[in-house]
C-alpha cells in the first residue's frame, strides 16, 4: 500500500470514533515538538484531535500508529451503545 494511502485509511478511522456535534475534529499528526503545539514534545509520533473544549491525544513510533492510538481514544470517549 502506497503511503499516502495507507495514513489515509488510519485518518479515515479516527474520524469514525469522533464524537458527534461539539465540533471535534483530527487537528494533526506531528512527530517532535513543534512551537505551534507547545503540549507536544519528544520523539515519538502524536495525533490529535479537538472539540468541545477537549483535546485528545494518540501516540505511537509512526504516524499511522499515532492515528490508530488515537482511534482508540475516541472510541474509548464514546457512549456505550449497549446502555
């Protein structure tokens, strides 16, 4: 798989966990610190997204797993639809 391709798939994923209204959306995968996220630091990959006054944050050794973290953060956020 291509891998543009490939960190498509993982981003289209971590969409799908997004919580619904409060306008959450993916802000980005970065790898390092980066002075327009001060928050974010290191040498590991992070994703994240924003909404509702909330951040949530994914890690991992590559983007991809970044996004794939993330993912399962957002599922975690989301109501259990079993009650």
């Amino acid at each position: 798989m291509a891998p543009l391709a490939g960190m498509s798939k993982y981003w289209t994923s971590a969409s799908a966990m997004l919580p619904r209204g409060g306008g959450w959306e993916i802000r980005g995968v970065v790898k390092g610190p980066r002075q327009a996220e001060p928050a974010i630091h290191g040498s590991t990959w992070t994703a994240w997204a924003a909404g509702d006054g909330q951040r949530v944050d994914g890690h991992g050794d590559t983007a991809e797993e970044a996004m794939a973290d993330l993912a399962n953060q957002l599922r975690a956020m989301r109501p259990d639809p079993n009650g």
